[in-house]
C-alpha cells in the first residue's frame, strides 16, 4: 500500500462526497469509512447511506466510548469516523479514502502524517450557493452559515497536499483520478 489513508475536504456543495463514490466504485484498493452524525437525513439518503444517522446523545455517549478517531461540530452537527472501519480497512490491505471538513483533515494529518489531503475548490462562492440550493431542493435553513463556513475552509485550501478546482465534474475527476491512481501506486 503506498499511502495508507486520503483525506478529502472541500465546502459543504464542492462535490467531495461525489467525488470519493465515483472513485470506490472503481478501486477495490480503496476502503471509504461511513461517518456517523447527528443531522437530519435529507432526501434520497438512508441509514448508513451516506452516514450512520445518531441523536446527539448517543452520539456524546459514542465520543465516551472513544468510538471515534475524530469527531467534530459542523454547520451545527456533530459529525465522527469510527476507529474500527480505518482499523478493517488497514487489515484487508486497502488505502482509507474519506471525505472530511477541514477540522477533521488537520486531525487526521497530525495522526496519520503519511496520510495525503485533497482539497476540492468550487469554481466560486456563487456557484457553490447554486450547488447548495440544487442539492437540498431548495435554500437549506444553514445556508448562510455553509456559504461563510465554505470561505473560511477555502482560506486552508493551500494547506492540503494537493488542491483541484471542480468547475466541470467531468474533467476534474478525470484530474482526481489520474492523482488517486498515483498516490495508490498504480501508474
């Protein structure tokens, strides 16, 4: 395995999440953890698909278990990897791959510094607003928080390993993947 562990950050509407599903779909090398959190599951999610949904008790008991590697509050959320799934994942010889805020980035590199970060970058703050709006089927109540949270993460961006500006899906993953490939060894 040449990196044990990748970390995807981006602003809430980037394209983060659609990014790492394409990518598992066609690596078995890479393992994708499923994040717990106490937000509401939005329309076409369900149970473990995308996240593990918790109250915010038994997500606060989870965090006294030390169940989680990282965990953080988010847009008002509280968001967790669970230790065991990078654990598994290491076991069956696969490359951890997850998409995370920038918290949980800086977390994960200052534990796992051979992990490498990716940073993905809306092609603007307009754009991203009309990601945002088409992905919830509408404005979501937090809107103006994730768009003031989206230009504070943005000021990291230079942070990460590597930075890729998503303006056109098709091209960027084109970018994403030939990097992933590199970073697992394979070209």
């Amino acid at each position: 395995m040449k990196t044990p562990m990748i970390i995807i950050a981006a602003p809430s509407g980037a394209g983060k999440s659609s990014f790492v599903n394409a990518i598992i779909s066609e690596f078995d090398q890479l393992g994708d953890t499923t994040t717990y959190t106490t937000r509401k599951i939005r329309r076409g999610e369900s149970e473990g698909n995308p996240y593990h949904f918790v109250d915010r008790n038994r997500f606060l008991e989870l965090v006294e278990e030390d169940f989680f590697v990282e965990w953080a509050e988010v847009h008002g959320n509280l968001y967790g990897t669970p230790l065991h799934q990078i654990e598994d994942f290491w076991k069956e010889g696969k490359t951890v791959i997850m998409d995370v805020d920038v918290q949980g980035a800086r977390t994960f590199k200052s534990k796992y510094p051979d992990s490498k970060t990716i940073f993905i970058i809306p092609p603007s703050l307009d754009e991203l607003r009309r990601r945002v709006i088409g992905r919830d089927g509408g404005a979501p109540a937090d809107l103006e928080l994730r768009m003031k949270n989206a230009e504070l993460e943005m000021a990291h961006a230079e942070k990460f390993d590597y930075q890729i500006v998503n303006d056109d899906f098709k091209s960027s993953y084109g970018e994403f993947r030939k990097l992933i490939q590199e970073l697992l060894g394979l070209s």
